[in-house]
RNA sequence: GCCCCGUUCGUCUAGCCCGGUCUAGGACACCUCUCUUUCAAGGAGGAAACAGGGGUUCAAAUCCCCUACGGGGUACCA
C-alpha cells in the first residue's frame, strides 16, 4: 500500500488535514506501506513563506513520519510539484495528442463574458463543457493553421475532453459505488496559461508516477473524483483505490471547518501556533495550548472512525493496530473541544513523570519561573496533574508553590478562618519545626492528632491552614502541600501570616 | 439552481452490509448520590436518539422509494 499526504502550502496545516495525514499514516503503517508527503505548490499566487515548514513541524510534533518528502528525499524526488512543472506540461501535451484534451485560447474577459451570458440565460453555474466549448477559441473550433500560429504566440491553456455522454463510476471505499454523468462534469483546465499544472492533472500524474494505490483525502474531493477518473482512462493507466473521508464540521454546525476560523471559535484549529507572514496576526495551536501531541492524535483518530470495542484512550501504535477504513464513518463530524480536552486529560495522567515534567517545562519557563531539581519538580506534578485537561492547568493548580498568598486575605477567605484554630498557631509552628522527617505522612499524623488535641474537626483545621499557606480554598492535599513547600517555607508563610493578621485574643 | 454525499441521545458514536438477540449500547457534556479536609479524580445512578412519510416482510434503526434537512462541489484554488 502506497499512500500520500498532499497539501498545499497556502497557510499552516488545520486539524481537518492533520487527521487526513493521521488516517493516512496509520493506514501505511498498518500494512507496512509507504507514506509520500508531496507539497502541492502549483498556484504560485497562494504560495505562503514557512507553510511547508510549518507543515513538517506539526506533523512531525503529532509523530506522523513518512518515508519520502520534500524534507527526506525518496526515490521519486523532487517532491514538490512547483519542481516537477516539466513533468506535467508533457503529459498534458500527451494527453491532447491521445484526443482527451485540447487546447483552449480565451482570454479571461471573453470566459467572463461566457458566464455573464449564460447567466442572463438563467444558468447558475456556467460551464466550459460539451455545449460551450464549440463557441470558445480552442482547438476543436478553431482552423488547425491558426491554433499552431496562436500556441507559438499566445498563452493558452490545455482542457481535459470531457466526453459527451457517458456514465462515469467509481468505487469510494467508505461509500461504495458512486455515479456521475460526464453531462454534469466540466472541461477543467489541466495545464495553466503560466505552464503550471492543476491540481487535478498534477494529483493523477504524480499518483501514478509515484505509485501511489490509495488515495484518501476529504470528502471535497469527490466531486472533481470523476475528472480524475477520466484522466486515468485518458493516459491507460490503473486507478488507485479511492477514499473520501467525512469531513470536520464546526461545532456550531455551520460548515465545515477552516484555517480561516483561526480563534474565532473558541478552541485551536491549528496543531501549532501561527503567524501569517503577511498580517502578522497569530493563530494558537494545540501545543500552545497545553495538548499533548498524543491527546490531539488519540482525539482526531475518533472523529469520523470508531474501533471495535469500547476503549477510547489509544496511543499511536494502539490506534495503527485497530485502525480500518471500513470503520471510518460516512457523515461529517462535528468538532468537540471539550471532549478534545478530556481525552487529552486522560493522556496526561497516563504520561510517564518524567515526560510529563518535560512537558510541562516550556510552560513552567515562559512563566519566568526557576527551574526545580527534577525530583522536587516531579513531586510537584503528580500533586497537580490529576486536576489538569491541558498543562497550564498543572500550572494553575501549583499556583500556591510559587506565589505565598497575598495577605492580608480578603475578607471572604479571612472570614472562613477558624479562631481557636488561629489561636493554637504558634503551637503549630513549634510543634512542626521540630518534626522529623517532613513527609506528607508524618504530617498528616502530627496535624491530626493536634486537631483531636484541640477537639477541632478536621476539617476547620485543614480549611484554616489551607488558607494561610495558599491563600486558595481548594486544591491538592494539604498534607502534600506542606511536604513539597517544605519546612521552611511552611514556617515563613505562617510566621508572615502571624505578623500580617495578628493572633486573635481570646475574649 | 444543478450535481454528489450524508442523516441513531446536545456532541462523538455502537448496531445497519448478513432484518428478529435493540425495553437501541458506550463516551464527552449535564444532573443526583457516593468517596474525600477542599477542588479535582474515582465509584454508583439518571435524563437524553433511530429526521418524516410510504412500501417490502410474520418482523425494519437495519432493505427499497419519496420528502425534508445538513454538508460538499460547481475557478487558469487546492
């Protein structure tokens, strides 16, 4: 199985492609085949600084690889069609000396003017078809001696034929047998005026060049399939299988989902931030926003494909071994931020400690924050991760270790302090200065029993200190607060609550 | 407009191909309870769907047709 990813480099990659790549690679490393990346850069006037670059990075982060690219070589290199324009141009040659093309001379006033008049006519959507083209300046309708003076003097561009009347077939793996009329499909340009290829003439040249057997891709495509159909039959060559995936909808049901949604709704469209080159403006990407590349994966994976059982949480080698094409769904699905963010929660408390500190370092660091000793660091995560969808969660739920409470409390928290609790302070503080050793175990005993001392309900104890050493009325275990903050600190943060409020007097 | 594709809980979906086992299963979100020093997490439970109409059949979410609705396409863009 030879499979490739194709986009074109107009801007970075959204998730609706990145799960295209996804299905693709998964596939290919199911039956031990070959992925292509190939980069289709044919319309020179959407080119866009860094979005192949782009491209690669977000794929790579996802851990999607391939075997041949632009980035990696291959043996059918070079991989981006801008570098194969040659190649096209003498098929397309090709294909109008087979009689399946031809070449047209309409400047794009007179095609306009073609429009305008069948639209006044009633038609909504004129075509360059059967009906039209016998009035057009091309080939078929022009004297053979002035089509040889105007291709030698004039831009042209070459149209695929498009038979007359015939059904056109194909079988799409996800929804079976699929029929147009060729009535219905229109003479598309194959070759450009500027002597760039097409999409749809560079996608069926480099398919077939490349030796690519399935071609999955959205569900866009369908339409244009048949075109592609005919080109195969055009050049004699073998069809490859084809697959047209349902599409990522937005969440409000509005369409599909597009780069130029960038933030507006409410969630990352993008893998990776970006910064369009022209404007300026900044897009946020899953990885910005705290995903791990495993979470967005295991997420984009069950959109639009379900595996067998019941399980939901697949790593990449899990997903390769349960994916099938058979099980990819029709219709298009709906994006679902908050079960994105679930999923990836489910990764996070999965993650090694170790991977997760290396993960959450990037964020740790562009908060200005010191780096720890790794096993104090660790330690500090674990208190924090099971209370995290994203990683700047882990940061906000250790919010308390690096910013001591602003004192004096407001007086909605320093209201909910316990007096006698207060009172019995500096007892605390005498009593835990000497403890040995400072271990959320030991500590849990020592504040209980002094609780049970103070006939205090747990509780009010735990509520009060949690008060004066965080300033945050709920979070990770006190006991494990104080441990990690260790004795010092503990100590500081006290005695400055104690210098700031005062110990109460009993009345 | 025309063409193509689709339509099961709010959302992602199982079931559909090979009709009965479906009083339609799971997950997210939501609600209740539980565990707990708190917040999460966990556990238990709840509410929630076969778009509509016709057929075929002893029997239809499952097969066929129509309608409605949704999506995609309709460029010298991909």
């Amino acid at each position: 199985m030879v499979v490739r990813f194709a986009p074109s480099p107009t801007g970075p990659l959204h998730i609706g492609g990145v799960r295209t790549a996804l299905y693709n690679f998964l596939l290919a490393k199911k039956t031990g085949g070959r992925y292509i990346l190939r980069i289709e850069d044919t319309d020179q006037t959407r080119y866009v600084p860094g979005a192949e670059a782009y491209i690669v990075e977000a794929l790579t982060w996802c851990g999607i690889t391939f075997d041949e690219g632009p980035h990696i070589g291959g043996p059918h290199a070079p991989y981006r069609q801008s570098e194969r324009k040659a190649i096209y141009a003498q098929y397309a040659h090709e294909l109008v000396a087979r009689g399946w093309a031809y070449y047209a001379f309409d400047t794009e006033e007179e095609l306009e003017a073609m429009r305008q008049r069948l639209q006044a006519a009633g038609m909504v959507a004129p075509q360059y078809n059967a009906y039209t083209r016998s009035y057009m300046k091309n080939s078929l309708t022009l004297p053979p001696a002035e089509v040889q003076a105007r291709l030698r003097s004039e831009p042209y561009v070459i149209r695929i034929l498009v038979p007359r009347n015939r059904e056109v077939r194909f079988y799409d793996e996800i929804r079976g047998w699929v029929t147009f009329h060729s009535r219905e499909l229109d003479d598309k340009v194959l070759l450009k005026s500027d002597g760039m290829p097409t999409y749809h003439l560079a996608n069926v040249v480099d398919d077939h060049l490349m030796g690519v057997t399935h071609v999955i891709r959205g569900e866009e495509w369908l339409p244009s399939t048949p075109i592609h159909v005919l080109l195969y039959e055009g050049f004699g060559w073998e069809m490859p299988r084809f697959a047209h995936l349902p599409l990522l909808l937005r969440p409000d049901g509005g369409g599909k989902l597009s780069k130029r949604d960038g933030d507006a709704l409410g969630f990352p469209v993008f893998p990776l931030r970006w910064q369009d080159p022209f404007t300026g403006e900044i897009a946020n990407g899953y990885r910005e926003a705290g995903f791990l590349p495993e979470g967005v994966v295991n997420y984009l994976a069950l959109l639009g494909w379900h595996p067998p059982g019941e399980k939901e949480i697949f790593t990449l080698e899990e997903l390769i071994e349960a994916f099938s094409l058979k099980r990819v769904q029709k219709a298009g699905a709906r994006f679902d931020y908050e079960k994105a963010r679930w999923i990836n929660q489910q990764h996070l408390r999965r993650l090694p400690i170790e991977r997760l500190a290396q993960a959450v370092q990037p964020f740790w660091a562009q908060k200005g924050l010191p780096p720890l000793p790794p096993e104090r660091f660790q330690k500090l995560l674990e208190l924090a991760r099971e209370r995290a969808a994203v990683l700047p969660d882990i940061l906000e739920a250790v919010r308390f270790f690096y910013t001591p409470p602003a004192l004096p409390l407001p007086s909605n928290l320093a209201d909910r302090l316990n007096p006698t609790v207060l009172e019995a302070l500096p007892e605390l503080l005498a009593a835990l200065s000497t403890l040995t050793p400072w271990l959320a175990s030991s500590l849990e005993e020592a504040i209980k029993g002094w609780a049970k001392r103070l006939g205090l309900p747990l509780g009010k104890v735990l509520l009060t200190l949690r008060l004066i050493l965080t300033g945050e009325e709920a979070g990770p275990s006190l006991y494990q607060i104080l441990e990690v903050l260790g004795l010092s600190e503990s100590r500081q943060r006290l005695e400055r609550f104690l210098e700031v409020h005062g110990v109460p007097k009993r009345v």
